[in-house]
C-alpha cells in the first residue's frame, strides 16, 4: 500500500511579520537555504521511498506559486485543493480524505515545517505503518529537549508496537513549571500536527465526533469544480463548515489513537528566535543576511532585502527589514510579532499584513 502525502499549506506565518505576508506566507520563502519550505516538505515523501503524489490544500491567492515552486523541484502533485476560505486543519485534511480512497494512508504534514534528519522520520512512518491501515489514527511526537511553552503536548501510555504508544491524551501549551514537570517524567512529548491516517478511518471519526465537517466537506467536493489538477470546491458547502482543529475535532476524542516519539531534527519555525536556532551563526552569534552592518553585537537575527542596516552593541534581538517595513523586537518577545499584525488590522492597514 502506498501513501498519499497531504501538505496543509494554509498558514500565514504572522509572527514571521514582516517577511511573512498573506501574499508570501513563510511556506514559500527561502528562509534556509535554496529551497522554501513546501519544497522540502515535498521532497520529504519522493516516490521512490514509497511514496505517491503530493496532494496539497491550499488558498487560491497562493496556487501560481505554489505550482512554480513543485515545478522547479520536478514534483508534479496528485491535486491542489483550493479552500474557499481557512476553516483550520479539520476540514482541511477532510478534504483530501474525500478524494482518496478509503484504504489510502494519509500522511498529513504542514508545510512550513523543518525536519533536518529525514531519514528518521521515514523510518517513524515505517513504525506506524501497520497500525494506521489498522484504523489507528497515529500522530508523530517530538522528544522534547527542553522544557518549550510554546508547543502542545501528547502524553505516552502503554507501548502497543514497537516504537508506537497508545496517546493517553492531548495537553495545551503548559505554563512553564508544568513543562519543565512534563519534561522530567519523560512521559510527553511535542505535538507536531504530523499524522498519519487512513482516509476512510479518519472520515469515521469525523462523522462520529464532528458530523457538520464531514458532511459539508463531502457536500463541497461533490460540488466541485475541476481544472487540470486544480480542484475548487463549492463555496456555499465548505463555508458551512464549522472552523476546528483536527486535535480538538478528532484526535482528543478518538479511542484508537497512537504516537511515535521521534527525534529527527523538527521545527515549526513558529517566529524568529526558533528560525534563529536554525541559521548559521558568526562567532558572536549572529545570523545575518542581506546588506548587514553588525558591530559588538551578540546573538542577533539580522537580515535586509532591502537597506543597509547596521547595528552597534546590541544583544539577543531580530531586526528585520523588508522593501516597505522594519521590525525590531526583542528575542525573548519573538512570540509577540503577531501582536503587530492585530494592531495593523485594527489599523485598517491590511495591505501591511
């Protein structure tokens, strides 16, 4: 049995603000290297490891682009779902499990995420395998090395297969006390928002715990329009949907729902302090790029696609610049980026965000 791999690539990556814009959401910028990041989410799952053609749920702003950048890496996708409106990941995985098979695996992954060791997350898929065409719904945790708040959390219960445990249930983002506790017990890991899932099983799940989703995602594909690879489904049907996330929708009140615990180098690139941790760095700590000035300046995020900017005796900040915006924030406040594109809205300013 082959898997079908589904990219969500809704996201706006607000708190990458001013670099992440609606137009130029984090998932197609170059923010590593030479590819962005629904090019290597891509390339993740290539056909020789098994693996079918993408399927990929995205907004129609973004599909000129989304297909250039699949073209530049030679991948040509099973479809690309144009969602009428962002109604979270619930619907958005519905959809594509509408249009597989019902004994299709589904390998569910965002599209902004980083994986550095590939290889050990094939061989995590390898393990949940046999348990998703059993019907299990199996999500990937990620070991955690450090007590993070900004992620939420699955706890392990009792093995069921080798590297797979039963989940014994979702947590939200943890205070800090309760993480460094969820740390120590070895019990938990970070939830990635990974899974993988056979269609027809998740679509029961759906109809059992959230029967509006599932049938107002099957009303809009039956409705839907077609062009190529590009599939649109009917607007009035999807917007009747109820906005969920598949956590809350599914997973948390599923019974038969398994992890893998995997270390394979992952990151969600969630805002700058955590793209910081992925960039090289100078000797004093800096990532910088474009026209940089940094002098007696340690542990800073720097980077121009536009004016010089230079920077004297600073520490532990991000200086962005684009062509029309400059952010300055603190690292310790990377989270807080999103705060800039609420005041933007209030603002009336939305050709900013």
């Amino acid at each position: 049995m082959q898997t079908t791999p589904v990219i969500l690539s809704g996201g706006a990556g607000t708190r990458l603000w001013p670099l992440s814009r609606n137009a130029t959401p984090k998932q197609l910028l170059r923010l590593l290297g030479s590819e962005t990041l629904i090019q290597s989410a891509a390339r993740r799952a290539p056909a020789e490891n098994g693996f079918k053609a993408p399927l990929i749920v995205a907004g129609e702003a973004h599909l000129a682009e989304i297909e250039a950048q699949l073209a530049e890496i030679g991948v040509a996708p099973h479809a690309i779902v144009l969602e009428p409106a962002g109604r979270n990941t619930a619907p958005a995985v519905a959809l594509a499990a509408v249009m597989l098979p019902e004994d299709e695996l589904m390998l569910v992954m965002p599209s902004d995420h980083i994986i550095n060791d590939v290889e050990a997350f094939r061989a995590a898929i390898a393990c949940a395998e046999p348990l998703a065409k059993e019907g299990w719904l199996v999500t990937f945790g990620i070991t955690p090395d450090r007590p993070e708040t900004g992620y939420g959390y699955i706890e392990t219960a009792e093995s069921i297969a080798d590297g797979v445990h039963r989940v014994a249930r979702f947590v939200e983002k943890p205070p800090l006390e309760t993480a460094k506790a969820y740390l120590e017990t070895g019990r938990f890991c970070w939830n990635a928002g990974i899974f993988l899932l056979r269609a027809g099983s998740f679509l029961a799940e759906l109809r059992r715990h959230a029967p509006g989703i599932e049938a107002a995602v099957r009303q809009s594909v039956a409705g839907a329009t077609t062009e190529g690879a590009v599939l649109r489904p009917d607007r009035e049907s999807f917007l009747a949907s109820p906005s969920d996330s598949i956590d809350y929708a599914v997973m948390e009140k599923a019974e038969r729902v398994a992890v893998v615990p995997v270390e394979m180098g992952w990151s969600d690139i969630g805002a700058f302090n955590t793209l910081l941790e992925q960039l090289p760095r100078d000797e004093g700590g800096n990532a910088v790029g474009g026209d940089v000035i940094a002098l007696d300046t340690d542990d800073c995020l720097i980077r121009s696609e536009g004016p010089l900017v230079a920077a004297i005796g600073v520490s532990n900040i991000t200086i962005i610049a684009t062509g029309d915006a400059v952010l300055v924030v603190a690292n310790d406040r990377a989270q807080d980026v999103k705060r800039i594109i609420d005041t933007l809205k209030a603002n009336g300013r939305h050709n900013m965000s």
